[in-house]
C-alpha cells in the first residue's frame, strides 16, 4: 500500500493525494500552515471578531466541550488569554471513561464555567450505532452529528452568536485547506461529518423504529433560525497555530489534566482520544477498511513536526496496528451482533487497495479500568435481527 514519502499516511486516508514526490497534501497544508500565514495578523482577526460579540449576551460564546485535549485547550485559551465567558456544551456520546469525568471536573472548576450536559436517549443513539455501522463501516454517525449539531440547537435558545471549535480539519484532512476560510456550518455539517446521512435519512432507513423527534439532536438547525441570532461559528486554530504537544503540556500544568492509555496506541500518545472507551473498536474498524489506525494519524503529525523519524514511525505502527481491542466484545452486545457479523459488515466497507488478513488476529492490550467500563444497556437481538435484514435487502 503506497504512503506519503514524508509522513506515513497511506493513500486509503480520506481527501489524501501525493504530488509527483510522492508527498500527502495534508504535509503540503501543514507546510503552508507553517511558512505562508501571518499568525500575527490572524490574531488581530480573532480579537476583532471576539469583540463583536464579547458582553452582548449571557454569555459571549459556546465552547463544544468533549474533555478531549482539543475541547480543554480551546476552553483554557477562551478563558484565559481572551477572558471570554463561555457556556460549556457537551453532548455524551454514551461511552466517557472514569479518568475523563476526573478531568472534566476539574477542568470545570479551575476555570470557573458554567457547564450544559446533555445525554440523548440510549436506545435510540444503540439503532443509530448499529445502522451507521452498517451504512458506513462507522458506527459514530450519533457521536459525529450530536457533537456539531447539538451545541447549535443550544445557541439558538440561549442566544450564544459565537460559537468556537478547536482545530481546524486542514490540521488533518483535505475537505478544507488552510488558505481556505473554514466556517464550522451546514455545508461542513454535510461534507464530511454526517458521513452524507443527515437525520431525515436515518429516520428513513430505520423504518419507524425511531420517532422524527428522536433526532433532532442530530439535525443541523435550520439556517434561518441561526441568523435570527447572528451566529459565527469558527476554529480557534484558523487564527493561532494548532500544535498538540505544546497545547497538552499547558494543560496539564495549568489544570492538571490528565492523559490515558488508549487501545492499541503507545503510552507515549496519552492524550489523544481519551475521552471515549469505543475508541480501540473504531480504530480496528479503520483498520479493516483503511489498513492503518490512530498510531499511523498521531506518528505523521509528529514527523510533519520534526519529533519523529519516519523509520521510527514505520516501527511504531508494525508494533500497534491491526490488534484485536478487548472492547470489541462490548461492542457486540451493545449493537447485538456476533463477531462474524462484526467482521462481513467492517470488510464489505474496505478501501481499495487494503486487504485484511482475518487469518491471523492478535489481541490487543487492555487498558487499566476496562473493567470499570459501564457495560449496561445491551441490545435486544431481535432488533438487531431486523435492522440486519431491512440491510441485506439493499
């Protein structure tokens, strides 16, 4: 499988090409990132558009809040460095582990904000899980469209014009570069975060087993109702400079946040994709379609940083990838499916050129409080029976 000369990004990653030294244009963005933006002058945008806003309303802006390194980052520059008053929004996707709520609320605390939780309906979000998966080879259609859409819903009602991100998706994709304005709307909503299913398409699909209202929470709001208000929505990382490691070391020192191990990703990348105990399931399932995971993602920023080497990174990734996490079997009875099930629907997504081997499966490491994992909230079979079979008449 070809991969970026200079990162290690394969050619099954999404938006990914090579010019004719073989190097990704993601490399290419982040090396316009780094030599060809006035960071000084993006500054100077951010305070004005800050001020258009700041002291207006209840408060000056909505930070969609996971408790992930991105989401406290942006909350700790917001707060600190612009002294905004934000409403901190989270939407629960249904799988937060132990040491992230710690995080979470001493983040909370140290910073002195008011917090909006919202936890959609379990069994509703499982059908979703479960049809996405079989759509897409992705079961986080709920965790993608809840996430984006959610926090705009809670503008609207409380009147919060501004609402802010963390990085931008140039920092890892191509949908968008950096010489490109990225307004966080609609039209992003539909490009790539939705997975081009929005919620009138799943009601559909799930064929009356959901209620229309069941998913508003993963509608986008309607364009007319969010310029009643005003609204900007907006990456902090379009006006200063996204660098993980730098941004984790503040954190960390500053509130005491604190990494984890995830599945199958070496101790050294502790902070990246915490917040969520399903993490090792996706990844396997990017894996089997896309033949690479989060260790390949977090060793090609590091290479387009100069932290590493790309042999060392081509080592890394022979040692994590492609392993069996423990949370898989939690996966299966939270959607109801068996493993052979898991494994005709993940390969039928594959990524041309990939190939997976389900000849030789190892099995991962298991995390510290696996055992903590909630595991409530199985699926009834006879439901899964009957998505299946309404999916093997398309």
């Amino acid at each position: 499988m070809k991969r970026c000369t200079k990162c290690i990004t394969p050619e099954t990653h999404e938006t990914i090409m090579f010019d004719n030294k073989g190097v990704c244009n993601i490399c290419n963005q982040i090396n316009f990132k780094n030599t060809k933006i006035n960071w000084k002058a993006k500054s100077i945008e951010l305070k004005k558009l800050v001020n258009q806003y700041k002291g207006k309303n209840d408060y000056d802006c909505i930070v969609p809040f996971s408790g992930g390194k991105d989401s406290v980052w942006t909350l700790y520059y917001l707060v600190k460095k612009l002294n905004l008053k934000p409403l901190v929004v989270r939407f629960d996707h249904g799988f937060l582990r132990p040491n992230l709520e710690e995080n979470t609320k001493r983040v909370q605390r140290k910073l002195g904000v008011d917090f909006h939780h919202f936890s959609p309906n379990w069994k509703v979000q499982q059908k979703l899980m479960l049809q996405s998966f079989l759509e897409k080879g992705d079961f986080c259609w709920h965790c993608h469209t809840g996430i984006f859409s959610y926090p705009m819903w809670v503008a609207i009602r409380y009147n919060v014009p501004l609402i802010f991100w963390g990085e931008p998706s140039a920092e890892y994709t191509s949908y968008y570069s950096y010489d490109q304005p990225e307004e966080v709307d609609e039209k992003r909503f539909n490009r790539f975060i939705n997975l081009g299913i929005n919620s009138n398409d799943m009601y559909i699909r799930l064929n009356g087993k959901v209620e229309k209202r069941d998913l508003i929470p993963y509608s986008y709001p309607p364009l007319r109702e969010l310029r009643k208000i005003n609204y900007r929505s907006v990456c902090l990382g379009s006006y200063i400079p996204w660098d993980i490691k730098k941004q984790v070391s503040i954190i960390k020192k500053e509130l005491g946040w604190k990494g984890d191990i995830v599945e199958n990703v070496p101790d050294g990348y502790d902070y990246e994709k915490i917040e969520c105990y399903m993490q090792g399931v996706r990844d396997y399932i990017k894996f089997i379609k896309r033949g690479y995971t989060r260790p390949t993602h977090l060793s090609s920023i590091d290479i387009r940083h100069n932290r590493l080497e790309r042999e060392k990174a081509l080592k890394i990734i022979k040692n994590y990838e492609g392993k069996k996490p423990h949370s898989l079997k939690l996966f299966l009875e939270f959607t109801g499916l068996t493993e052979d099930e898991f494994y005709e629907i993940a390969i039928s997504h594959t990524v041309s050129p990939n190939k997976f081997n389900d000849k030789d499966i190892v099995l991962g490491n298991k995390t510290h409080d696996f055992e903590k994992w909630s595991t409530d909230g199985k699926m009834d079979r006879k439901e899964t029976e009957e998505i299946l079979k309404n999916w093997r008449k398309i």
